[in-house]
C-alpha cells in the first residue's frame, strides 16, 4: 500500500477571468504563477495560482469560461474549498473579507474547528481554517508571509455514495479519522457530506471541474493506480500535461479526481522571479502562439 501524501491541484470552473484573477490575487494573495492555455482548448486560459513558486497542495488552477452558466450545487462535486492559514490568523481575514466588501460568514464550528466562510466571484463556496498544512504564505502588497494563506486545508466533498467515496480516499493512502473524515500526510483534511438524496450537483462557473493529487514519481502514480482499479475504477492512461504528468479517473459519486507527479514542477519553462509574467505555451502548441493569443480574454 502506498499514499498520496495529499492535494497536487484543485482546478475550478470560473466565469470572468478579469474578476477572477482580481480576487485570488489581490483579495486572497495568491501568486499567479504560470499562465498558460487549456491543453483540451487551447484558446482558452487555463491559470495557476498557488505560493511563491508553485509547490504542491498550494496550486489553485482555473478554466475560466466568461458568460458560461453558474454551477448548480449538488452532490458529485467539491461542496466548499478551504484554504490553510497560520494560527491567530482568522480575526485578520475577517476583518480582511470585510475591509475589501467580501462577504463573510462568521467564524463558524464545523467538528471543532473555526472557519470563515466565504464565497468567490462565481459563488464557489470557500473557507478560510488556522490549519497546520501548507507553506510559508506568499507575502504581497498588504499581506505579509505570516498573514498570507498557506496553501489548502482540505474540503468538503458531496457524496451521492459516501460510503464508496470514502473507499477511494482510502485507496489512495488518506487517514481515516472518522466514519466522514479523512487526513493527509500533508495534513489536509476531507470531509464527507452525504448527498441524501438531494438532486446531482451541475458544472458551470463557480464549481470545482477536478482534485488533483500528489504521486511523488511515475512508479507511486502506477502503484496508486493499482490500488484505486482494485474498487473498479476505471483510470486513463497517464497524460503529459508539461509541468507534471496525470492520471485521471471518477470517483464512485461523479467527482472527477487526477494523480499528478511532483515533478518537473513550475520553473521549466520560467524562473522563480519570472513566474506567470508570459503566456507559457507547452511545444506542441508554440507554432500557433499568434492564434491562440488573439483568441484568449483579456485578464486585465
Ligand atoms: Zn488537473
């Protein structure tokens, strides 16, 4: 038995991406760091946000679609996205949220932990938990590196299947806590909500499209692989996506989830420094920059 030590990537749906970079960047300090196209659609954008240089369980990725439809919440999809910040650090959001006319819940108890409950521009629900997973946050203008978000904490997923769900998060090596809760090495936690029989969740702006996590090399991803086809999930071949290389399958209550490497990581094609200043176009697509640039929206 191997484990995935936790989240490589969480990619959203957005609508806007002007309103969406304008959010995780200057209301939740996110760094964009890379910003190429969608390697399926590649006049479209595909964004990375995450720490100062890209590292896994910090990477926050968007396929914005603008005037696409809002989500319609359900089950078979993510239920609420946390983000992870040092201790002490929630009466600052707070009041963060507030000052920059974000609304908020208040701090809420949800299993003993304290939240703060947010939405983003397209109603994806989010929280902000003091959590001890991630990194040294990213400092920017008017968030310093204590302040600043550290990466995710975990989520909430909405189980059609609970039980069966709650399977494959064993199969990929996650800690049961309890019958509904889930932790990672890297010390985020998953929570299932089940479904009850309320109507299956719709894609759109405003949803989680995949949860990605970490294979520290090809050899963890094909043995993860093998654990996960053992409940009779049906997994693709691996797929080279530039900056890691992915499996991708759907677990049994319609979420889709993807096993991603580690490596190469983010300073192949930039340096630290440079991160998310150009558009990054992998090879195969380089000869069509011209095209694809007059198609994509503008972000500012
Ligand atoms: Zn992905």
């Amino acid at each position: 038995m191997t484990n995935s030590a936790g989240f490589h990537h969480v990619t959203l749906v957005s609508g806007d991406p002007k309103e969406n970079v304008a959010f995780y960047t200057k209301v939740l300090g996110l760094r964009l760091i890379k910003k190429t196209v969608n390697f399926d659609d590649p006049g479209t954008w595909h964004l990375y946000y995450a720490d100062e240089t890209g590292r896994p369980g910090t990477v926050l990725t968007i396929f914005p679609f603008p005037n696409t439809p809002r989500a319609q919440p359900g089950p078979g999809f993510v239920r609420e996205l946390r983000f992870a910040v040092g201790a002490g650090m929630l009466a600052f959001w707070h009041q963060r949220l507030l000052d920059l006319n974000v609304k908020t819940g208040s701090y809420t108890a949800f299993t003993g932990d304290k939240y703060l409950k947010f939405a983003d521009p397209d109603g994806l629900p989010l929280a902000i938990i003091e959590s001890q997973a991630g990194y040294e946050g990213y400092a920017c203008e008017g968030l310093t590196s204590p302040q600043a978000i550290r990466g995710f904490a975990g989520m909430s997923l909405w189980a059609g299947r609970a039980g069966a769900s709650a399977r494959t998060l064993e199969a990929l090596g996650f800690t049961q806590l309890t019958d509904t809760r889930f932790i990672t090495q890297d010390h985020q936690v998953i929570d299932i909500e089940a479904g009850n029989g309320a109507p299956v969740g719709r894609s759109g702006a405003g949803s989680v499209h995949h949860v990605a996590f970490r294979a520290s090399s090809d050899e963890q991803q094909a043995e993860l692989v093998s654990q996960v086809r053992l409940l009779g999930l049906q997994v693709t071949e691996q797929v080279e996506r530039n900056y890691f290389r992915s499996v991708y399958f759907r677990e049994p209550s319609g979420i889709l989830y993807e096993i991603a490497t580690d490596d190469p990581g983010f300073l192949i094609d930039e340096t630290a420094e440079e991160l998310g200043a150009k558009l990054q176009l992998p090879p195969w697509f380089e000869q069509h920059r011209a095209e694809i640039t007059n198609a994509l929206a503008p972000l500012s």
